[in-house]
C-alpha cells in the first residue's frame, strides 16, 4: 500500500513538473533566437556600412563575396550560418524600397511549416 502511495505521489509531481519545465524550455529557446536575430541583425548592418550594400544571404556575412568592394572582415563567426533557438535556419532577404531595408525572422517553434503568427522577427518589439 505504501509503495502505491509512492508511485502516485510521484506521478503527481511529474504530471506537475514537466509542463512547466516545457514552458520554460520554450521560453529559453525563444530568448536564444531573438539574441541570435539581434546579433546577425548587427552583422547586417556593420556589412551594410563597410560595403554600403546589405549581403544577398548570410552566407556573404562569412565569406567575402566575390566583387563586393569594403568587406573587410568575417561579421559572423563560425562556418556555419546561426540557427535559431529551435535549431531551424533563419530567413533572411534583402527588401529594398520597403519598410525595413532587409527581412531577418524565425520561424519560430513550429519551423517553416508553421503559422506565419508564430515568427519571430527582428523588427517586433515582443
């Protein structure tokens, strides 16, 4: 009788637990991708005030692309272009003559398959 007292406290305390701590991952993971989105945001404009152009894609923030004149060094570190919190790719276009001179978001929690509410993009203020 004890040991099913055990066993149902302990279920309890998971059905209670886990939840939570879920949230709080979800939480983390959305604070890691809008540090990541302000960071590759600053690399933008640096790339953008050095060559007076913003970069095709990311990748132009690592390696000088070819024919652009003031690059002056990697703005991004690493080889690989960041992932959000998530571990998806960011999305990023350049959008002249628009509101915001580029495009930078994440798709959020539920990737590129997801709702477009659930984004996270470098222009909110969330």
């Amino acid at each position: 009788m004890e040991l099913l007292i055990y066993i149902v406290a302990v279920g309890v305390l998971a059905a209670i637990t886990i939840p939570a701590l879920m949230g709080y991952l979800k939480r983390s993971k959305i604070s890691a991708t809008k540090t990541t989105l302000a960071n590759v945001k600053q690399a933008i404009t640096t790339y953008y005030m050095d060559t007076n152009k913003y970069p095709n894609d990311l990748e132009d923030l690592m390696k000088k692309p070819e024919n652009v004149k003031g690059w002056l060094e990697p703005y991004l570190e690493g080889e690989d272009v960041p992932e959000d919190g998530f571990k998806n790719p960011l999305f990023y276009r350049p959008t002249p003559g628009a509101k915001h001179p580029f495009e930078l978001y994440s798709y959020g929690v539920d990737g590129p398959e997801g709702d477009e509410n659930g984004y996270i993009n470098v222009w909110d203020s969330k």
